[in-house]
C-alpha cells in the first residue's frame, strides 16, 4: 500500500480487494475461533499502522453498506 492517509492514492482495486478480504463479516463457513485465528495471522504479519490502515478500509466500506 503506498500514499498516506485512509485511500488517498491507492488503487481502487487494491482498496476494495482489501476491504473484501480484510472484512471478517465475509469469512463466511469459519467458525469465531476460526476467525479468531485468521485475525491473528494477518495481524501478526502487519505493523500498526497497516493495521489501522485496514481497519479503516473495512470500516468505511461496512458504512456504504
């Protein structure tokens, strides 16, 4: 991910692979404990800031709807 900032100049398409993939409401078939664990691979791979990144990714595309 490059730029700064929630969206600024990244990719569209990065950003909603992102939003998609990073959004535990769409890890349908996985248990909470199994979710539980995937959270904690990705996070273990992140630095905070990416994490916060994400975070907010997710969060604007839950609120579009």
């Amino acid at each position: 991910m490059t730029g700064s900032g929630q969206g600024g100049d990244r990719d569209p398409y990065v950003v909603a692979a992102i939003g998609e993939v990073a959004n535990p409401d769409n890890w349908r078939g996985l248990t909470d404990a199994q979710k539980a664990d995937l959270q904690a691979e990705i996070d273990a791979g992140l630095t905070p800031a990416q994490r916060r990144t994400i975070a907010a990714i997710v969060e604007r595309r839950r609120s579009r709807g």
